[in-house]
C-alpha cells in the first residue's frame, strides 16, 4: 500500500545522509568494516541512530515531503558476516532487528501528511570505492540474496542496493529482489569522471540491468559522488535519463582515493550542495528523492529541502 503510493504519488520524498560518516566523525563511533548495524547493539548507539533519524524526519515534515528511513543494513550482507567476525545467521538475524528499529520510529511519527517507507539497505560484497571484488550476475545473486529475503521477511517496504560499483552485482541483486516480489532501487556510484568504478558508462549499465531483468529495478539512483562528477554526463534528452529517480550525494569534491584516505571529514558546502542537487533536477525530470551521502547531515538536506525547484515537485 505505502509503495504503491509512493509510485503514484507527485510527491518528493527525501532521504538522509551520510549516516556513517556522521556517526564516526560527529558522533565518534566505532563502526568495523563501516556497518551502523553494530549501533543498534548498545543502548547509546540506538538512541543516538534515534536522534538522528528523528533530525531528518522533522526536516521532511516541515517541508511537506516523505521520507525514505533507511534501515541500516548497508554492511550487513553475508559477505561481511567473517570480517565483521559474526556467523551469517547472525548478520541475517541483525538486518531483521534493523527493520524492526526503523519500523519503531516510523510507528511514532508517520502520518497522512508525512508518509514514511521503511527502506533495507544492501551494499556491495566488496569495496564501495573501488570494483575490488567483481562478481557475475549469478555469484551476485547467491550472495545478496539471502539479505534481500531477510529483509523483505521483517517487513521493510522495499530495497536499495547503494555505492555498487559494476552492472553484474547490480544485476544479481535486481534477480533477488524480483524473486523475493520486493521493490529494488538500483544506486550506482560514481568516479570524477561520472563513469562507474568500472569504467562502465552509466547509460550502459542501466541498460545492461534492464535488459538482464525485465527492467526489475523500481528506479536508478546516483550515490555517494558529488553533483560535479556527474551532471555533465546527465546532459541530453535520452531517455535512459527517466530511470533515474533518486539522487544521493556526497558533501566533498574529493575522489573515492582522497576521501578513502582522509583523516578529517570533508563536509562541503551545505547551501552551495543543495543548489546544486535542485539543478539536477532540469536534467532529471523522473527524479523524486533527494538527500545525501558521506560527508552529509542535517544541514545539507534541509538546504536540499530548502530549494525552490524541489518544492515545486513535492
């Protein structure tokens, strides 16, 4: 029903931003291999994982969006279950109490002026900044998928597999997701060049996962890069341009290479990001999510809130 909804809807939704960035360095967390599903093993990483949805959520209210709360099972997939020295059970088990959390915290605050889809993060099987581990389509599929079941079986209303970094994973995650009859959102992330980590052009990796799945994914969406890196290749009127519905971007003009390196938050211009996220949306007429990933808060998706482009689409 609330997806449904979100399809049909005219409605702009917004997201959060970079939640593991803010938690290590704003909040001086801890989190092995980047996962935020450790926060909600202590009483003061849930409340402070409660705090900060509850920053976004108040944000989209006061602009008369919705809001995509993310579950956070970005590092929560059985490849990382070794390294982060868990049984796959067990990490399984973690996506479903995360799905459970952020349910929680919608439970308290949705409304009909303020709808709220619980959404179950899947990240890649490896580097999110660099295509170290390539899989095909099927190895993709055998990995993801028993995270996309689990977190279709704890109720999340749909998926979003973030910072994938070629086609064939993006592939095998779509598959499990169509089986699983669970909304998938495809975001791919993006080098200075605006070309996938692959070196694959982004036009043909959203054609190469829609052939291979029936075009299964609901949308496309660009994360974890800033709006420089990629509004030159958006330019044109092809129509691969409407799959994209969602924008997610980073705070920093850096590279993958410097950020990865960086031993101080690079947190940009907050204003300056959110002019530049309400022009993407001239190049992107499908898009209606917007928010942030590393390097991003609170400030710059309410300066993305604050556009007046954006608040024509809502």
């Amino acid at each position: 029903m609330r997806i449904q909804h979100f399809i049909e809807s005219s409605r702009f939704y917004l997201s959060d931003g970079g939640l593991e960035t803010y938690m290590i360095f704003d909040k001086g967390h801890d989190l092995p291999c980047f996962s935020a599903a450790v926060l909600l093993d202590t009483a003061a990483g849930r409340q402070d994982l409660t705090d900060y949805f509850e920053k976004y959520i108040g944000i989209a209210r006061n602009s008369g969006r919705g809001f995509i709360l993310d579950a956070p099972t970005w590092r929560a997939g059985v490849a990382w279950a070794g390294p982060l020295g868990q049984t796959v059970s067990e990490t399984l088990a973690a996506n479903e109490r995360a799905v459970a959390f952020v349910g929680a915290v919608r439970a308290r605050h949705e409304t009909m002026s303020l709808p709220i889809l619980v959404n179950g993060l899947v990240g890649p099987a490896g580097d999110a900044y660099a295509p170290d581990t390539i899989l095909s389509a099927d190895e993709a599929y055998d990995i993801h998928a028993p995270q996309t079941a689990a977190l279709g079986r704890a109720g999340a209303d749909m998926i979003s597999a973030m910072t994938l970094t070629h086609a064939d994973e993006a592939t095998g995650i779509a598959r499990a997701a169509k089986e699983c009859d669970i909304p998938v959102v495809i975001a791919f992330t993006l080098e200075t060049d605006g070309r996938l980590p692959s070196g694959q052009r982004l036009s043909d990796a959203i054609a190469q996962v829609d052939a291979a799945t029936g075009a299964a994914p609901l949308y496309y969406m660009i994360n974890c890069a800033h709006p420089d890196h990629f509004s030159e290749v958006l330019a044109g009127s092809d129509s691969w341009r409407h799959r994209i519905g969602g924008i997610r971007s980073n705070a920093s003009r850096m590279s993958h290479a410097e950020l990865d390196g960086a031993e101080v938050l690079d947190n940009g211009d907050p204003a300056e990001l959110g002019r530049l996220s309400g022009n993407l949306l001239d190049l992107l007429p499908s898009v209606k999510v917007l928010g942030g990933c590393c390097g991003t808060d609170h400030r710059h998706v309410g300066c993305i809130a604050a556009q007046e482009r954006a608040l024509a689409s809502a």
